[in-house]
C-alpha cells in the first residue's frame, strides 16, 4: 500500500472526528426564567472540551503527516498501528462529550477527567509506538535515511509528550479541573509556532 | 508539508461541516391536531439558516483554494492560521441550529443572531489574518510573485467583506431577523456569479 | 480551479451525505410486551427510504463524475451550480427521514412523499441545469469536442429522466407508497448495468 | 472511471462509517445514587460492539484496498457491486447500536446478534463476489496478469473468511453472547499481523 492513500484514509477520520466534536455541544431548550446567555454560560465546560480536543486532533494530524512523510511504503504492521492510533482519535468524540457532561457533577467528576487524560495519554502512548516501530523497524522502507542519534532524540521528545498527560491522569483523581486544564495548556502549547516547531522535531517533522 | 495535503484535510473538514448541517433540520413530531405542513412551515428558521450556513461555507471554501492555490510550501504558522480557521468553520453546525432555534423565541433571539452573526465574523477576520499573514509575511513561500499594490488590493476587499457581519452582529440586538437576513443576503450576494468574481478577486482568486 | 479538486469536494459531501443516512434508522427502545422483531418490522419504511437514497446518492455520484470529467478547468458559475446541486444532495438526509416517519401515518403522508420525491426532482433538475450548462455554454473548456448531436442526446436523455421523479412528486398527492415505489424503481433500475449504461450514456459518461 | 476516484469516494465512506460508529457510545445521564463508575460498567455491550466494528471496517478497507488496486480501469458493474459492498459497510453503525443495545435484554438478544452477525456476512459475500467479478469476469482490465490458480486461492481463502460469520449468525439462536464473541475475534484475528497477512493473500493482496 502507497502511504499516499493511507494518509488519505487516516485524513478523513481526522477530518470527521474533528468536526462530529462540534454534535456534543448542546443547543440549550427554550425554558422560561432562565436566560439563555445563562444556560449558555453554564455549559462552558463542552467549550473548554471542545477547543482542547479540536486543537488536540489538528495537532496530532499535523504529525502524523510528519510521522507517514518518513515512509515510500507502508507494511502491514504499519497499517495495524495506524488503525489503532485512529481508534484512539475515534473515541475522542466520547471521551470529550463525557468530560463536559461530568466536570461540574457533584459525582463521576474524577472519573470523567480521568478517561478524558487518558484517553489522550493512549493516543500518546499509540503514537509514539508506532513512530518508534517506523524509525527503528522499518528503516528500509525510509524516503531518507536518519542518523540513529536523530531518531533517538525524536522518540524522547515524543516520550517527554506523554508526560503531560500521565501527570493529568493522575491528578485527575484530585481535581478534574486541573486535568482538564493541564490538557488545554498542552493542546494551545503545541499549537503555538514556537513549541510545535519542537513538537514537529519530536515527531521527526 | 504540501499544499495538496493541507487542501486535502481542510476540504474533508468543509465537507463535512456543510453535510452536517442538515442533522439540525429535524424531522416533526407526529401528532394529532396539527398538520405536517403547518409543523414543516414553522420550521422556517432551520431552512433560512441551514441556507445560510451551506452557502456561506462553500464561498469560504472556493475562497480557501484561492487563497492556498498561491503557495508552493506550508509553514508551522500557516497550518495553526488554517487549523483556526477550521474551527470556526467547525462551529458552524452549532450556531445555525442556535440561531434556527432561537430566531422566534420571546427571549434569547438577539443573543442567538449575534452568536450566529458573530461566529460568521470570526471566521471571516481568521480567513482575512491567514490570507494577510500568507500575502505580506510568507512572499517567499509563494508560487507567483504578486504586486504590492495587487496583494494590498486583494487584502481590503476581504477586510471590506467583514463589514456586513459586523453590522449585522450589532444590528442583533435591536432585530434579530434583520441579523439574519444580512447575513442571508451576503450568501446569496457572493454566491452570484458576478459578485463572485469580486469575492474572487477579494481573496486573491 | 482544477476539476480534481471539485471533485475531491464534491466525492466528500457525496460519501458524508450516503453514509449520514444510516443516522435515520434508529434503534428501537427495548419495551416489554413488543417483541424487537415486531418493531424491527414496523419501521421498514425507514429501509426501503435508506436503500432508495442511498443508491440514488450513488446513482448521481457515479453520473456526476461523468459530467465533471469532461472539463479540464472549473470557472464561478460550474462552482455555483456544483454547490446548489451538493445542497439538493446534503438535504437528502433530511427528506428521507422524513418519508420514512410519515408515510405510515394518517395525515402527513401525502406531503411528506411529496417533499421526497420532490426532492429528487430539484436534485435532477439541477443536474441538468448543470450539464446543460457545461454541454453548451462551456465548450472552451471542454477536454475533448463533442459533436452537438451528441450533447443534445446527452441532454435529452437527462430531461427524460426527470419524468419519473415528476410523475411519483404528482402521485404523492393520490399516494405516498406509489410515490415511494416509483423513486425506489427509478434507484434500482439506474443501479442495473444494463440500464445505467444509458444512463451513464444520458450524463454523458 | 479511473480506480483512483473510486478509491477515494470509498475511502470516505469507510472513513465516515468508521467515525460514526461512536455516536452510539452514550454519555450516561447523571443520575443520584447510581455512580458513574457503574452506569460506564454496564454499557460495555457499545465498547465491544465499537471495537469489533471498527477493527472489521478497518479490515475490510485494507482488503478492499488490494481488490482495488489490482485493476487499471473500472466498468459499470464493478461500480455497482462496489456501490452494494459500501452500502453493507454503511448499515454497520445502524447493527452496532442495535446488538449493543439488546445483547443484555431479556428478550431480542437472539434477534439483534444475528442481525450483527449477519451483516457482517451479508458484506463479506459482497466482497467475495465483487473479488470473483473482478478477478474472473474482468481479467481485461488487471494490471498485472495473475495465474488462475493464483486467483482461484484467493477466491477460496476469501470463501473460508465466510465461515466465521456464518457460525455467528446460526449461533445467534443459541447464544448472543457467543454471536458477538466470534466476530470480534475475527476482527482481533485479522488484525494481528501474522493472520492478516494471510488475510491480504485472501484478497490477492
């Protein structure tokens, strides 16, 4: 298989769950006595949920181009890995919609936060799996070849990416909106030019 | 990254976002006593909206090829201008079937016109910043030299098209039909051929 | 603009449209007493509308595609005509679901195939509107020239296929299943190889 | 038509369906007394079901990827058929929702797991079949000549990929479970790379 028509196919799943996010966000009922810049106000967690995952998947597609772009063919064990890294961004929908709904419960608030992190960290986690799989197993389908200590310094830097998000995980326990916060922050840091020139390194861009 | 991949992804989020749309028609309610017609009729707002919005997203779009076709290589700032302007592309949905439901109702009508007005003008500054950014600060990157004065020219008729949105996200608050039917005709207006070739010069086309 | 790239947009809503329509047949809520097979069974109109869109869909897409192929450069108005017939497919959602919720009900019935298959109507007319336009207001920019017998072939079997769905919009008002019949026959036989090899001869293909 | 426009018309819709498929994964309603922790327990029917449907789609487009490539050029019928394998894939998040919400019912257990089942064998006999159209009814239009042997063991390894799903929907009767446990281990098998090469073979990859 051609990476072209694999970028293709995994374009169009980023494509589409970066634009379904926008169903999870409620048009509030016509009630009386309540305003609707009140209800609209009160839903702000969906926004916050919103915007971090939209700016999280664009961020992610960005370098999964940079990711596939290494490679003049795609194997099977490729493909494997790259179905799972689309299923992590295809359950970013749920994952985002369940935060938003929980983050000011009373209950389930934790546990929200907690799925939300850390459904980023496995898509992390898949991520720098397979970008590691490329760079070290399957040199000989490489465009250019990449010294090892090149290689090595984009697989840490992908590696220092999860922290982030096994710190949000945690602390999800405690708060939920500090996950969420910590999440946010990542996703506005790596859309910055600046930290995604990095970001772009890390990913071997 | 290439032109061709950014198109690729931007068009797939354009495409879904205008198909989308028809998800906020809903189908009525059987029920007894009031006829389908008059359930369909008073839907008006869904159909005047979802109009609207489908036409406003495909002059965006033909105006994103006019405005991506000039470069030959994209940069970082380039695709975090675009991913922006994705998202306020990707809000659409919800602002149309906001502004759907709220253009009758006693309260909530001018907040909902300019939110929906409002997300329209949005849009068109982060299309006008990006094509700004592209012409003056990434001459380097283009394909075709263009003239100082051309580029200047193309840039005041985008900030020129802000000005209707502008009016009308003030004029919501004193109607919100007269936000509606600005932003309706401003559709219309440019998805006519010969307006369109304004519009097309406008971005540059 | 190029035509791959009208394409490329045009494919996109096309495949968001046919693959939208699965939303409408919805999971029945469990409820004791109704065995599921009861319920499955009663809500075949939502099947029968399904499989009549989605060939339909895939019907136009297949015919579309002959149309477009034609030009080797795209201009304002095929643009402008390409989104008024993308928005006569993005409604199609729309207007399947709701023949399938009315046209088992006591009133609504009439309308509701009315507006289907009047919706296929629009989206025929302005398939024709649309290769009628390329066929003779747009020779410069065809790929290869056709002799005018042809185009008015071409035409005329277009027009021609506009009958049934005038004929089934017409018949809704005496019978919403005839109306649905009709529009499913029309899907099916167009579908047939045999068949859709005049058709592909009628779009030109 | 040239395989590459077909190619990508179903690459979206495979995309698409894929996507879809967590809009049936359902933010539990908060409710008092019931924590979070155990509404998410409860609703592990929608996880298996998402996993299983969106590793087989998955699959399938890798598969199809293969059938498609091997052909320079695509007729009517191969279009038609390739309509019909997209329509099975189509109706796919409609199975999904409908056998994760019934496998824990008391009753239309049995019914919707073989309704599941089924619809993955009814879009594996399509597959077959267009594989069979294509690799013995259209040998004018491969790129590369193949052995008949070679596609007779195609054909043959592709029947035998029926057997699973065939076992499922019959076991259906018997056990729910059982029906949904076969077909996510078929889509687990497949894609572990050692099957899976076997299973590209299956489909003349």
């Amino acid at each position: 298989m051609s990476p072209a028509r694999l970028e293709a196919f995994s374009d169009g799943v980023f494509a589409i769950a970066i634009t379904l996010l926008v169903l999870d966000i409620h048009v509030p009922e016509a009630r009386s006595g309540v305003s609707l810049a009140h209800q609209l106000g009160a839903q702000w967690p969906s926004y916050a949920a919103y915007l971090t995952s939209f700016l999280t998947i664009g961020i992610i597609w960005i370098n999964h181009h940079a990711m596939i772009r290494r490679l003049r063919a795609i194997d099977h064990t490729i493909m494997t890995l790259n179905l799972l890294l689309l299923l992590t961004i295809g359950v970013l929908p749920f994952t985002t919609a369940l935060v938003a709904a929980y983050v000011k419960q009373g209950h389930g608030q934790h546990l929200a936060a907690a799925i939300y992190s850390g459904s980023y960290l496995l898509m992390s986690i898949v991520f720098a799996a397979t970008n590691r799989h490329i760079l070290f197993a399957k040199v000989r389908l490489h465009r250019v070849e990449l010294a090892e200590r090149e290689r090595r310094s984009i697989i840490a830097r992908g590696v220092a990416g999860l922290a982030p998000y096994l710190l949000a995980t945690g602390l999800a326990a405690v708060s939920a909106y500090a996950a969420l916060a910590i999440c946010g922050a990542v996703a506005v840091f790596y859309a910055l030019p600046v930290a995604s020139a990095d970001s772009a390194a890390a990913s071997g861009g």
